[in-house]
C-alpha cells in the first residue's frame, strides 16, 4: 500500500502530449494524408495507417461521453480523493480521453455536457494529468494538487484561525465540561516523505530497512514500499496544529506526564500526507493539579484506520 499514485511512465511517443500538459497546452496527433484526429498516440494513423502524422494543439473543448462514480478507491493510493468522478470525454475532434472530472458535484454530471480542460500540477516536478470541468464552469484553468499544496491548502485553512474560547486550569466545572465523545475537526497536514523517514533515521538510529530501503521495501514489505516509524508519527502530532476549540489558561506549568495508550494500528507509507484530531477523553482533580487526558488520533489522510492511537496525559499546574 504505497501511497505514492501511479503517474504517467512517458515513451518516446507519448512525451510530447505530456510535455505540453506542463505548458497548460493539448497536443493530439493529426494525421495530414486523411484528416483523421489519434487518440491514444501512435506512430501511424489508425484509420488510412499513413505514418504521416504530426502533433497539433487542440483547444480541449468536448463534451461527457461517458462516466462513474468510484466510491471504493480504485487503489488504496486514491483514497484521499474519494469520491472520484472518472470520465470518458469526446473531444470536438472526435478523440475519446480518460479523465477525472473536478469542480463538480456528483449531481452537475451528464452525459453529453459540455466540458473544458483543466491542468492539474500532481507533483512538484511539474508533472500534470489532464482534467475536465463543466464549460460554464467558473474553475481556473490550471490547479495544482500536489502533496505539497494540499499540506499548505491545509495550513491556510480558515477553522485553524478560528478564535479559541479560554478556559482556567483551576475551574474544575468547565475543565470538566470539555469532556466529550466528540472528535474535534481534522488538524492541519504533514507530508511523510522519504527525506523526513531518512532524518528520523538518522536522529533515531532506527535504520530497519522496512523504513529506509524503497527498493528492498518495494519487492519485501507486506506495504509496498518503505513506511514511516511509529515513534517519528506519533512526535509529530507537534506540528499538526489541531482545531480543538478551547485553549487552556491561567497555569504555571503545563507537563507531559506520557500517555495512558499508544498503539500503531495502521502503517503510514512513505509519501503519504497525515493529519490528527483529538476530544478529551478524562479531566480529573489531582493534589498537584489538573490532569487532562486527551485522546489524538492521527491518520493517513482518507483512511478511515488510525495510524496512531495515543492518550496523552497533560498536567496543568
Ligand atoms: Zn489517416
């Protein structure tokens, strides 16, 4: 279970309708002894079989020829875009693409709709998969969903600045009263890359290849590919910053006095991004203080199963 998507493997054929994706361009080949528009790319025309063929920029205005709506990812790796709205569309030049629709709700698709392109950026290399939305769509042209954007999109999230109401340590009443079944909403995000694994590595001293070899971990390990430490998962809950909706105050000294439970239920692949929530889970009056339990479950973004469980044990003083 890597959590790294498939991305396209380029051929000497194929390159130039990827490498004008790069530049927000369609290039289809065109074959010039019968007119006829090619689509998958091949060396020949797949109507006269003439070799003359040469690449030509298309404005990718089309329409819906078919689509579904895949509920189940359709690799674990996609979980984190569900539900995902796959699509055939014929281009105005008869050419038939597969696609993903964005921008849309499941209830705006039909069959037949008018639909313009749109590029989206899915790795920091520049890499970029042709996407449809409706023509009348307000939607920009280019979107990038990168890991790297979805991290800062999640940064930039507007619950995250959200004023906090204030509790005193000391009141037992209202400590007690955060006490709740309820999850908060989701943290912002962390991308689990490999450069992050290797500096755990190096910090921890942990180098078990299941954690540092992508090539061994790829043909060896029951994931796929390398995963992070349970440890290096767990520590960074500091820098997921949690919507908890109160803040408490008034103390001295706040301590971590460990946890309660900590468990790894799920694996996080390298390349995978995480995020938390958290509910408090016990408050209770102690003679040196106020103990608050907090329950933050931290998972790979889209996967129902935590990848850490941990009950953290915090004493205001
Ligand atoms: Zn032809």
């Amino acid at each position: 279970m890597s959590m790294n998507k498939p991305m396209p493997a380029y051929t000497e054929i194929s390159r130039p309708f990827w490498s004008a994706l790069k530049e927000g361009k369609i290039v289809i080949p065109h074959c010039t002894a019968c007119g006829h528009w090619i689509f998958y790319p091949r060396r020949h025309c797949n109507r006269c079989f003439s070799h003359a063929v040469e690449w030509r920029e298309v404005s990718g205005a089309g329409q819906v020829y078919s689509y579904t709506i895949a509920r189940i990812p359709t690799l674990p790796d996609f979980a984190d875009e569900m539900p995902q709205k796959l699509a055939v569309v014929e281009l105005d030049e008869g050419v038939r693409i597969n696609t993903t629709l964005v921008g849309l709700a499941e209830d705006e698709i039909r069959v037949g709709m008018r639909v313009k392109p749109v590029f989206d950026t899915v790795r920091k290399d520049g890499t970029t998969l042709l996407r449809f939305t409706a023509a009348d769509k307000d939607m920009a042209t280019r979107i990038d969903s990168s890991p790297e954007a979805a991290v800062a999109a999640s940064e930039a999230c507007t619950t995250l600045a959200r004023p906090r109401r204030q509790v005193r340590f000391d009141d037992e009443a209202a400590m007690k009263a955060l006490v709740s079944d309820e999850y908060s909403e989701w943290s912002s995000q962390v991308l689990v890359d490999q450069a992050l694994i290797d500096e755990f590595v190096k910090l921890s001293g942990d180098d078990y290849w299941i954690h540092t070899d992508p090539d061994r971990a790829a043909k060896q390990s029951p994931f796929g590919g390398t995963i992070a430490h349970g440890a290096l998962v767990q520590i960074l809950q500091s820098r997921l910053r949690m919507p908890l909706g109160f803040e408490v105050v008034g103390f001295n000294n706040m301590v971590n006095y460990g946890s309660d439970r900590l468990r790894f239920p799920a694996p996080v692949p390298a390349g995978s991004r995480i995020h938390a929530r958290a509910r408090v889970k016990a408050v209770e009056r102690l003679a040196k203080g106020m103990q608050l339990t907090l329950e933050v479950t931290t998972h790979v973004v889209g996967n129902e199963r935590p990848s850490v469980i941990n009950e953290l044990v915090i004493l205001y003083m």
